[in-house]
C-alpha cells in the first residue's frame, strides 16, 4: 500500500513535469510563430534599419548641346569618399588627415562622422586630385563610391543661360533650372551593409536612368564672339552689366546671350547671386529712342505720315501740357526719316501725337511689350506698361520718346526683327528640342511658334529704309560694316535712381539695336551696357560693339556681301569715324513717371482701334522745307530707297556737309575740308537704278523686275499702286523690291 502510494506519488509528479514542459514547449513554439510569421516584416524592418543603410546615387543629367551637337554642359564620373566610422581606428587622426587635404572643418566633419556612426560622407564629388590623394593614403574604412558630377568645358561661356547644379544635382538657375524633370534623370541607390560587429561588408548598388538631353539655338562660336566683345567693351567704357543677344532674324533662334558681369558653374561655391541675373530677360530699363521705332512704325501703318512728310521741330523744343521738352540739340524742318535718324524727341512726340492714345497703345501690345516673350529661361520679366485708362496727359508725350515705360533686352530684339522680317513679330527662342540619351546622332529640326503680323510688309520696309538712315547719316553712323549694309536705332535712358526714385543725371543706359544685310537680314543684334562712364551715348558706344559682332558673325555664317568692299581702308576708316558730339541723343526733360510706378499688368485687353487724332503737329510741303532748310536731295533720297553705304554720294568722318542756300556752286564742286582736316571724297553711284512698276500688272511687273536682276515682293493683286525704294532709286543686284498692288 505504502509503495502504491510512493509510486503514485512520483508518477503524479512526473506527469505534471511533462505538463509543465510541454505547456512551456508550446509557448516557446507559439512565441515562435508569432515572432517568425505575425512579426516578421516588424523585425524584419528593424534589424535593415540597424544592418544597412541606403544612400541615394545621383542620376547623370542629360547633355546639354549648342546648334551644332557641341557639348556646352556634361555630367562626369568622379569618386565620391566616405566612411564607416566603425571601421576606422583611430577616427580623429583620420577625420584630421582627410579634412587638410579637402580643406574642411575637421571638427565640424567629425561630429558629422560620429553622428552617423554607420556612414558619413567625407568629400562630395572633389576634384580627381583631391581623390587620388586620399586613396593613396590607404586609410582604413574609408571608401569611394562613383557619382556622377556636373561639368561645363567651356567655363564661363553661357553661364547665366546654362546655370549650375548643386551638389545634389538640383538645377539652380538657367535652363538646367527650367527644364529640370526632364533634365535631371531618377536617381539610383547605394546600400551599405553591416554584420553584428559593425562591420562593413559590400554593397549593391542600383544604377540610375539619365535625363534627357537639350538641343540649344545657340551658337557656341557666335556666343563665345559676342561674349569676348562685350567683355573689351565692359574695360573701355567701365559699364556696370552689358547685355548682347544675336538673334536669327527669320526663326527667332536665340544665336548667342551674353551677360557681363558673369560667373564660372564648375565653381557653384564661388559663385555671387549678383553674378546669377540674365540681364537679357531679368532687366527692364526705359528703352529711349530706340522705342520711337514704334511711334513711327504705328503712324505710317495707320497712313497718318509718310516717310517724306516735314515736320517742324520747332528748333529742338516743345511745349506740351505746360512742360517744356527740349531736343539734344536744335532741330528746325525734318522729314520722319529725319526725325528718326537724327532721334528727336520733338518730331516723334509729334508723330505720337497724330497716332493717338489708343492706336499707340495697341502697337505697343502687338510688338510684344507688357508681356513675356516665353523664351524657355527663367526669371523673365513682363516689362513695365501702363493701359490707356491709367496714362497721364504728358503720357502719350513720353511714351513717344521711350519714356514711362519699361522694356528688356530681349523685347528690343523682337521689335527690330519684326521690322527686319517683313513686318511678322516671330517669338525668340532658345531651345531646339530635347532628345532621349542615344548612342546615334539624331536630326533636330526647329520650327518657329508664336508669330503674328504687326505691321505691313510696306511699312516694313519703309522702316527699314528709314532704319539704315540712321547707320548712314544719323546717330548710329559708327554701325557701319564692311561689305555689308546695316540698320538700326540708337538709344540713351537715363536711369531712376533707387534710393531718390527720380531720374539721375550720371547713370545712363546706352543702346544699339540693328540688323544686317539690310534687303535680305540673316541676323538681329542688340547690345545694352549699363551705367558707362564718360561716353554714354548709344551711338558712342554701343554701335561700335554691335559693328565688331555683326561683322564677325555675318562672315562667320558665310553671308554673302551685298555691298562691294572698297579697295582703299582708308576711305572705310574715314566712312566709319564719326564726331562723338553728333551722336548725342535724348531728352533732359522727363515730362512722364518713372518706371517704378508702372503697371505691369498683362491681363491689359488690346483696345479698339479709335479714329482721328488729337494734337496734329504742324508741316510743311517738301519744297517749301528744303528751302528753308537748306538741305541737298542726298538725305530725301534715302528716305525713298534703301541706298548702300558705299554707293553714296559722299563719304565723311564727320556730319556731311549740307550747303546753304548762299553757298556758291564753285564751292560745292570741290573737295571740302572740314574743321578737322578730314577730306570728303565724291564717289560714283552705282547698283541698280529701281525701274517704275506704277500701274503695270502683276505678271508684268515680276517680269520687269527678273529682266532687271531684282527681286519682287508682291503685296496684294490688280495693278502696282506703290512701291518701296521708289523708282529710280540704287540698290545693289538681287535686292527687294516691295510692290503693292491693288484694284
């Protein structure tokens, strides 16, 4: 019995042990399932987060390209360095090693390093020689990785078009800004794993898809022309900025943009945010005389004027609304070409005056002010315009002479070739086209967007005509070119000063915009230099930086010559040298607002066009002002036909000389010596003489014009009405003739 009991006893015992360890087997077991099925991707997700860490691998941007398939901005592969501080023995000597050679803050890039434990970097895409350095020191668990680092082999060439990149290869400004998602690519991964010392043991890595190229309009060697005179003026004039834009008269492709003062992308570091503006398309500043292009273009649109009416300049000064406007200097009778070459102020306030508040108004829309261009470059500016309802009654006044209102560079561009293309406004520019990273070369074509008609094609070209008057005997006189007919405007603003908000009277903005060959343009030229010292003047020292590109570029494109270049330079140097004195321009008086109080509005609508005209100045017939006057029929005879430089019938260093009414014929018939010793040689006139299409049909008149080695640009149907160069007139062998018909 006892030992039944004892047996029970320990049986009891046994079997509550068996319990005990099979309920503490299934605990285990079910912790275990829990752990390994329910708890899985928590854990899982902890110990990646302890083992391993992902850094992101820079994409490589797409190329960038100019006209002609030159890398103008590529991405490079470079070794990146890092650590794992677990690694390294001893991380201060270490950390102090690198930071001399990288020349960074050892402290600074040690609590770095101490702070990630696991991965810190130490130098972000350094030079190759900072690299090689480090790998020969052979440190313990430091590493090197290859990222993909931006670099631009032309250096400062382009930059404020280009822009730069930051080290995490984010575009900052240009048009590595502008077209960043597509530019940029997707960025591949970089893992780093740890064992449970914390050692490191590999890495797997996903490869990055790069970003698309760009395709520029630019012309790395016409930028690199334009960039280098701007540069030589920027020393000679001691100009605060200047801005050149070459365009493609026809297509609107931007050529070249050059900046001064510039900056070097590969040194992102270095670089002053100052140094980051495009001024071609950030500035806006009062564009001066080169805005009476669109009072007088608007006037002879709307037949208000005509290219030989007369008007009374009333000696250089106006009263208008109380205030008095004075010219440069005294101007009496001048016809509106005159008014144009010689820029007076008086004669365009006239013009606008005829025009009107609303026509006016709708011209300066339809050129394109008060509104972006829609160039692909960032930071553009819409100008600085007002609508009608806001003008003053001295607005219309000051609007006509480049006043109260604010253009940029690349607007100006766009106003001179719509006057240089037959009257079409063509958008600028400045993008060809993108392309998906290829190894074959691919076809780009570009095809212009965004044009309009503006003006005729008959006040097209009686601007254009109007325009080389002013190369040839008016205030652009040093935009001549040697073997090449020019035309454009001049223009001198004064700038508002910022801290007194009222016009300074020692900062000025000189401007020359023109375009070459005139009957048949290839490219438009605008330069703009800010706040030169001593000569300020436009004419003085703007035209000749427009001359030396102009030239350059036109050979550089292989376009023909339309002019025959004289066999003696001398008679060239003498053409082109003209009296600073005379090329003054500008009005003193401010009759408008500055342009700080403007409206830039763009949602303005386009007004109606209205009728009549306050304000018509008084004229005079032809006759009547050459004789009072006493101008010789050289100057009228521009005003009605292009005539080349070198077919003209004098040639001088100085303001030609026009004989008074007393003066004898024995003096006029010989050579003339002026106060500076310099000879006016008369020269045989030669071309074509332009024959009459008056009342011939259109099937006659083109055979007339094939039979006299010209070329007929016909403007409507029925029978020739008018024609520009008027007949009679010289141009050189295959020049346009524009011929309007009708019935």
């Amino acid at each position: 019995m006892a030992a039944s009991t004892a047996r029970n006893s320990t049986n009891l015992r046994l079997y509550v042990l068996a319990g005990v360890f099979v309920f503490w087997c299934a605990a285990i077991s079910v912790r275990l399932v829990y752990l390994q099925i329910f708890r899985y991707g928590t854990f899982e997700h902890r110990a990646q987060h302890q083992q391993q860490r992902t850094e992101e691998v820079s994409p490589r941007r797409g190329v960038i390209y100019d006209r002609q398939g030159r890398e103008l901005a590529m991405s490079i592969n470079v070794d990146s360095v890092f650590a794992v501080p677990t690694e390294m023995p001893r991380p201060a000597s270490t950390i102090s090693l690198i930071a001399r050679i990288t020349k960074q803050d050892p402290r600074e890039l040690l609590a770095r390093c101490e702070s990630a434990k696991t991965f810190c970097w130490l130098a972000r895409k350094p030079d190759p020689e900072i690299s090689a350095r480090i790998r020969s020191l052979n440190l313990r668990g430091v590493y090197f990785q290859k990222e993909s680092k931006r670099y631009y082999p032309k250096s400062e060439l382009a930059a404020q078009v280009l822009g730069y990149v930051g080290m995490d290869d984010a575009g900052l400004s240009g048009i590595e800004r502008e077209y960043e998602d597509q530019h940029h690519g997707r960025p591949g991964q970089m893992l780093i794993s740890l064992d449970a010392r914390k050692q490191w043991f590999g890495s797997v890595e996903k490869q990055p898809e790069p970003g698309e190229n760009i395709v520029l309009t630019i012309d790395e060697k016409i930028q690199y022309i334009a960039e280098r005179e701007l540069e030589i003026a920027m020393e000679q004039t001691k100009a605060i900025a200047g801005t050149v834009v070459v365009e493609n008269t026809r297509t609107g492709e931007i050529l070249a943009l050059a900046n001064r003062p510039t900056f070097n992308p590969n040194l992102s570091k270095e670089i002053r945010p100052e140094r980051l503006k495009d001024h071609a398309v950030s500035d806006v500043y009062e564009p001066g005389s080169t805005f009476k292009l669109v009072t007088i273009a608007g006037a002879l649109e709307e037949r208000v004027t005509r290219p030989d009416e007369m008007f009374d300049c009333q000696m250089g000064s106006i009263l208008f609304n109380g205030m008095r406007i004075h010219d440069s200097r005294p101007h009496g009778l001048l016809t509106v070409s005159d008014v144009l070459a010689e820029s007076s102020d008086v004669g365009s306030i006239k013009i606008g005056m005829r025009l009107g508040e609303d026509r006016f108004y709708k011209y300066i829309r339809a050129f394109g002010f008060g509104q972006q261009t829609g160039i692909e470059l960032p930071g553009e500016t819409r100008g600085l315009t007002k609508p009608v309802s806001r003008w003053s009654k001295v607005s219309i006044a000051a609007i006509s002479m480049g006043q109260e209102i604010g253009i940029t560079p690349l607007q100006l561009v766009g106003l001179i070739s719509t006057m240089a293309n037959d009257g079409i406004y063509v958008a600028p520019r400045i993008v060809a086209a993108t392309t998906r990273p290829q190894s074959a070369p691919q076809q780009i074509a570009f095809h212009p967007a965004n044009e309009h008609r503006v003006i005729s094609s008959l006040t097209a070209a009686e601007m254009r005509q109007m325009m080389q008057g002013v190369v040839l005997h008016g205030t652009g006189t040093k935009a001549r070119l040697i073997g090449y007919s020019s035309a454009g405007k001049t223009g001198t603003a004064q700038k508002v000063d910022p801290a007194t908000h009222a016009y300074s009277h020692t900062k000025y903005v000189a401007t020359f915009a023109g375009f070459a060959p005139v009957n048949n343009p290839a490219i438009t030229v605008a330069v703009v230099l800010d706040s030169a010292v001593g000569l300020h003047q436009g004419g003085q020292v703007s035209a000749p930086v427009f001359t030396r590109i102009t030239q350059q570029v036109l050979e550089y494109l292989h376009t023909p010559h339309d002019l025959e270049i004289a066999p003696s330079r001398q008679v060239l140097l003498a053409q082109a040298k003209a009296n600073d004195k005379d090329l003054d321009e500008g009005s003193p008086d401010h009759p408008g607002d500055a342009i700080d109080v403007a409206d830039a509005s763009a949602t303005d609508t386009l007004p109606a066009v209205a009728g009549g005209s306050a304000g018509v100045p008084a004229t005079m017939d032809s006759s009547a002002a050459l004789s009072a006057d006493g101008r010789d029929a050289r100057r009228s005879a521009i005003s009605n036909a292009i005539v080349p430089a070198a077919m003209h019938q004098q040639i001088t260093a100085t303001r030609q000389y026009r004989p008074s009414p007393a003066t004898p014929l024995a003096t006029m018939n010989s050579p003339i010596l002026s106060s500076n010793g310099t000879v006016v040689l008369d020269v045989e006139q030669g071309g074509i003489a332009v024959p009459s299409f008056i009342g011939k049909s259109v099937r006659s008149a083109i055979e007339l014009a094939e039979s006299s080695g010209i070329d007929l640009n016909v403007v409507g149907s029925g029978l020739a009405r008018e024609q520009s160069p008027a007949p009679g007139a010289h141009v050189p062998t295959g020049a346009r003739i524009t011929v309007k018909f009708g019935r």
